[in-house]
C-alpha cells in the first residue's frame, strides 16, 4: 500500500497533470486537497489534449476514484462544466467523483471580491487568477463560508448566505464602488447545482480512512506549487492555501504516519506567473526562446508565464518544507537547442554567499544568483523513454540536481504525452 503525495515544488506549471495521470495506473484513489479551479492539470494522450481545474488527474483511468477533499475550494458551476467535458470525452465520472461535503463553496461574490481586490491594488496587484480563491478561503477562515453540504439544503443556504452578504455587499460597494448581490439572484442556480451534485457529495474523510484500512494505494495531488505556499511561500505573492505537503493531511483528513512518499515535480528550468519575486529570471531572448519552446502560457487564464534557470535554492527549501523522498523532473526536452544550461547553486546577498532561501520577499527581491554552467546537449530528447539514451551532458544536468539536493530523481519528462517518459529504478 502506498500513500503518495504529490507536490509541485517550484510556483506552480511543473506538470503535475500528467504525473498524476502516469501514477494513477498504480493508484487506486487520487484525491486533489487543497486550491480550485485557479490550478489547470494539462493531460496529453492518444493524440488528445485535456486540462482539468478541479477533477483529480485520474479521471481517465477507469478503475480510479477521484476524491475533492475539504481542503479544496469550489466553484459548483466550473465543476458542473468540467463534469460535461469530461463525459463528452466518453468518461462517465458517476460513482468515481466524490466531493467532500465539507468543502468550501467558491460563489459569485468571491470572483467579484477577488477582482475587485485586484484592481483596487494597481500596480501592487498579486495578479491572481481571479477565480475567488483568496475571497473564498477568507470566508473559511472568518467562519462565514458556505459548504458543499450546504447546497442540498437550501433554507440553511439562505441564511447563510443572506448573513454573508452583509458585510460582502459592504465590500464591494463602499470599498471598490463595485456591484452588490442579493441572495434571490444567487440562491435558485445554487440549488440547481446542488441537486447535480448531490450524487457525488460524500463525507470524504471518512470514506478515505476506508480507503486506508482497504489498503488501497493513495495518491494526494498537489495543486500550484510550494512557493505560492501561503505559509511557506513567497508571501505575500501566494495563493491562499497550503500547497505543501502538511497541506494535504490537513486538506484531506489523512494522517501524516500514514503518508509513505512525498513525490517533489519540478522543471528542468524554472517559471513564474503572476507578480513576486523571481531570482533567476530571464529578461531577455532567452526567457522568450523558453517561453516560445516550451509553450509556457497558463493553462487556466492564458497568461505569458515568466521563465528563468533552474534556482537549486529554492529547490531544496521545497524539498526541506515537504520531506521530499523523490523527485520528478519535467520538460527537459525544452532545453534541447541551448548552448549552455545555467543552473542557480547560492545567492548573494548584500556581498555575503548565501545558500538559504529568504521568504522573506524584500530580501528576496535583492539576491543575485550564483550560477554553475552546464554545457549544452543540443540534440532532441523528446520523446526519449530510456535513461541510457540521454545525451551524456544531460545525464549530468539532472544527476547534478539529484546530488545537491540528496533526493533521489524517479521520473524524467521528455514531452508533454503520457508516454514521453524515463521512469527510473526506485
Ligand atoms: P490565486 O491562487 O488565483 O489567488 O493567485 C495567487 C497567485 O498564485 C498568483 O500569482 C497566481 O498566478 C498564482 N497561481 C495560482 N494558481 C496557479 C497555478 O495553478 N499555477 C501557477 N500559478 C498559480
């Protein structure tokens, strides 16, 4: 029996989608426990591509249940959607999908509020993904939230959400002269989609300890990265949630003894989307030709991501915060053409060489990176399934990163399909 977590270990976009999708033939649940639909998990196979928000990256393999655990928040009408689109790919998640009951309900306000936060910043603007993520967590936290359970009641809805508009509609108005809400408008789609969703609203936490005692091979799929980490992360250029490795007990009700891998994913380069700080980033023809080859746009809003060399400092932090056991490196192909790879091994800041990573983002903003150089393979990996057949100089790229982080490299990604991949002996 295992039970896997899978992390992001850099901001995010590290391909988490198509790992999951590569684990989930030895797992038997995948459960997601923590962000939304700001996460976009891009799976390529058989010539298909599908970007999933909120359903966990098993959805495709028949015989996996997919799990949205209590730390998740959701938006009822994406996941509605998301549901249709996957069925229109012949996939019927009926009796798979199950959704905590206790999960936290993204609503219309929390877009508004979300935007509206947004703009009023201007220039200081996290340059979030708009989807009500941080509003909705807000109302967690403050104790007004909605939950699932709460969509198949609609009296108890009511309230709730008349109680919540309050001080939300005081928000908006006197704070961002924006439009306000009233529970009627918002309350008949809400019930609408709590009857669709009923079938799939469980007590999530219980049916897992289920899943534990059954034995049955888990696997925790992470959403953004460690350094959106609200706690741990670049704060506060963060998401809202833990996307580190404590957050999946707390996002999922499962123990952390019962937890046997913490699987680490991270680019063989490094990117960013959204404002904060970004030590080896690339302004330059580089940072595009990256870009350009390695098709780096977000997969929910479309946004340019910003790319740069892969910074070790902020690798192993990840790797510390998570108790990282392996690691996964994805889109080596991307580096193929280059001259030379540059890899970042300490900063330097205010004339000392340092090796720690400071979250502390003033600080952060200042640091130089300190850079080993790696000569170029300049041939095509893409597609390559065996390790033997990596270019020598490749070879030693990725054993350099396994050597300075002491954490053993199990998978390397040679291109966006399922099959694109060199997995290594455990
Ligand atoms: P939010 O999660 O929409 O509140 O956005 C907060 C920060 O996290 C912004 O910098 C976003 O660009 C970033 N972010 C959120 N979700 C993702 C993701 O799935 N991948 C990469 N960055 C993300």
């Amino acid at each position: 029996m295992s039970v896997r977590i899978l992390i992001g270990a850099q901001w995010g976009d590290e391909g988490k989608g198509k790992i999951v999708d590569i684990l989930a033939a030895e797992t038997d649940v995948v459960v997601r426990y923590q962000g939304g639909a700001n996460a976009g998990h891009t799976l390529k196979f058989d010539g298909k591509t599908f970007v999933l928000h909120l359903i966990p990256s098993g959805i495709f393999h028949p015989h996996c249940e997919c799990v949205i655990g209590n730390g998740v928040v959701i938006d009822p009408f994406t996941l509605i959607d998301e549901i249709e689109k996957v069925r229109a790919m012949g996939v019927d998640p009926a009796g798979r999908l199950k959704i905590a009951a206790t999960a936290h309900v993204i609503l219309p306000y929390h877009k508004a509020l979300d935007k509206a936060n947004e703009l009023a910043k201007g220039e200081g603007k996290i340059g979030t993904t708009g989807r009500g993520i941080g509003p909705a967590y807000v109302s967690k936290t403050a104790r007004r939230g909605v939950r699932m359970r709460d969509l198949l009641h609609p009296e108890a809805l009511k309230a709730k959400i008349e109680e919540a508009l309050v001080e939300v509609n005081q928000h908006l108005a006197s704070l961002y002269g924006a439009p306000t809400f009233t529970a009627e408008e918002l309350l008949p789609d809400l019930i609408e989609a709590g009857k669709t969703l009923t079938p799939y609203i469980i007590d999530a936490t219980d049916h897992l300890h289920h899943a534990l005692e059954s034995h049955r091979n888990i696997l925790l799929e992470g959403a953004q990265g460690s350094l959106l980490d609200v706690d741990h992360g670049t704060y506060p250029y963060v998401t809202s949630s833990s996307p580190t490795s404590g957050g999946a007990c707390t996002g999922s009700g499962i123990p952390p003894l019962a937890v046997t891998n913490v699987m680490g994913i991270s680019k063989a380069y490094c990117t960013r989307v959204g404002n904060g700080p970004f030590p080896t980033e690339l302004h330059d023809a580089l940072g595009e030709e990256i870009r350009r080859i390695g098709h780096e746009f977000g997969a929910t809003t479309g946004r340019p991501r910003r790319t740069g060399w892969l910074d070790l400092v902020a690798l192993r932090y990840a790797s510390r915060v998570n108790g990282l056991s392996e690691l996964v490196i994805t889109k080596l192909d991307v580096l193929d053409t280059l001259e030379e790879v540059l890899v970042c091994t300490a900063y330097e800041l205010d004339s000392a060489v340092i090796t720690r990573f400071p979250v502390d983002c003033d600080e952060l903003e200042r640091v130089k990176p300190v850079y080993e150089r790696f000569p170029g393979w300049k041939q095509s990996t893409v597609g390559i399934t065996e390790w033997e057949q990596l270019p020598e100089t490749a070879q030693t790229y990725i054993r350099f990163i396994e050597e300075y982080l002491k954490v053993p490299i199990r998978i390397v990604s040679t291109g966006p399909d399922r099959d694109e991949t060199i997995i290594l002996p455990a």
